[in-house]
C-alpha cells in the first residue's frame, strides 16, 4: 500500500476526539485482535477496517484532580484504532464502533445501550468500620446505632 493510492479523509472524520489525557496506555484485546470492524463517521456512513489496538486514557495519579474527561464516567471514552479498507487509519470511540466477529457477533444491529453515568464507591456508608488493631486479618464490625 502506498499512502498517494488511498483517498484523503479529514482527520477529524478519522479521530472525534483530541487525546483526553497525557497518560494514555495502550491495550491490544485479544478477542478483538485482526477482527473486522466498522465506525458510523461524522458522514452518517460506515467505515470499514480491522482492529489493530486500543488506546484508554487516565491519570496515574489518583490525588491529581484535574483529569479533565478521562474519569468522568460519562465522559470517558476510550480510542479504538483501525485499518481501515480504504488505506487509511481511524481512532475511534466505543460508541461508534459494531465490531464483527463471527462466533459472537449473531445480529447486525446497532446496541441500544445507556452511557455508564454513576460514580460507584462502597466505602461511602458509615454502618461499619474495621477494628482497631493491627492485626492483618481484622474483623469487620457492623455500627451500633
């Protein structure tokens, strides 16, 4: 392939969003390894390509607060990079990605699923504590009200 050959896309119908973090890291999924896969761009058509690897984006450091969209949950999104059939590579978001794997993939339909928009914590309830020792195995006490 030679880059001259393949048609010249805009890169923001390539990648929707800029980066959401300096720490991005950087996963391949094994499910997802060479698989087809297609995005719904900007121009309300399908692309086509395969799976190459995906690129997550969050702050290392938990006590740093400006993270900006990376761990908002309804915010956070993660890149999703193909090849595209044309030539071309594309970054893209979970939300505009059907991936296409046979054995899996039984419907060619689009998910009607909901953007995760809780923010979980189980140490925000006062109806127990530990004890007060310093045993490595300590017991859990239930509050007496």
């Amino acid at each position: 392939f030679r880059p001259e050959d393949g048609p010249k896309r805009r890169l923001d119908g390539l990648q929707l969003w800029n980066c959401f973090s300096y720490y991005p890291a950087v996963t391949s999924w094994d499910i997802l390894e060479a698989q087809s896969g297609k995005y719904i761009g900007k121009d309300k058509k399908w692309h086509h390509g395969k799976y190459l690897f995906t690129v997550d984006f969050a702050h290392p450091e938990p006590n740093i607060l400006d993270t900006d969209h990376s761990e908002i949950p309804h915010e956070h999104k993660c890149a999703h990079v193909l090849s595209l059939d044309d030539g071309n590579y594309a970054a893209q978001p979970n939300n505009r990605l059907i991936w296409d794997i046979p054995s899996f993939t039984v419907k060619d339909n689009i998910p009607d699923w909901k953007v995760q928009t809780s923010e979980w914590n189980v140490e925000d309830t006062s109806k127990w504590r530990t004890e007060d020792t310093d045993k490595f195995f300590y017991e859990i006490e239930e509050k007496k009200k």
